[in-house]
C-alpha cells in the first residue's frame, strides 16, 4: 500500500507555492497515494467559491481525484467567511482535527 500523504498549506492562492502544491497532489494522487490537503492561513481562501487563481482552478481538478479537503475554522472565521463560502465538499477543521489528521497520515509535507 502507498503512503497516505497530508499537506498542510498556508499560501495564498495567488502564490506559486500553493500551485505547486496542488500539482504535487495530484500528481501523488495520480500515482494511486491516498492524499488529504489542510489548508490554514491564508490557504484557507483558495477554498472559496470563485477563487480564480491557478491554485482555486486547480481546487477543482483536486475534488475530483478524491483528495479529501479541510480548512481551518479559526483562520476562515478571522477572514470573515464561514463554511457557506466555501466550495461543496471542503470541512471546517480545528486544530485537534488536524492532530488527528498527522496520526493518520504516513507523510506530511508543509507547503509554505
């Protein structure tokens, strides 16, 4: 069995950081890793409906896969948005939600 890989991303949906870290995943994915991305900071917007950045266009292609998406509660409500922003299928997580998260994944890699 492959490894089940979490990323934790905190980039603005704007940055190449956080597109590369899509592609990435979906790469993973393709390659038949089970992969689950958590977005916090200002990652947390990417998840927005409409959000048309290479990063918010890939968000799609990405809940195709079966890539199991989370955002961070705190950070979408210090932003001003609550779950009705988000795209269909991303979950509102807190932080012992993502603790839980690392002990489930084999891997995680932090995408700045």
């Amino acid at each position: 069995m492959k490894d089940s890989i979490l990323f934790l991303i905190n980039s603005q949906p704007a940055s190449p950081n956080a597109a590369r870290a899509f592609e990435s995943a979906l790469t993973l994915r393709a390659d038949g890793h089970p992969i689950t991305l958590f977005l916090l900071q200002d990652a947390v917007l990417t998840g927005l409906k409409g959000e048309g950045s290479q990063a918010g266009m890939l968000m799609g292609h990405i809940q195709c896969k079966g890539i199991s998406v989370y955002a961070l509660g705190e950070d979408l409500a210090m932003r001003g948005f609550t779950q009705t922003n988000l795209r269909d299928g991303i979950c509102i997580a807190d932080y012992a939600q993502m603790v839980d998260l690392f002990e489930t994944h084999t891997r995680v890699i932090g995408a700045l």
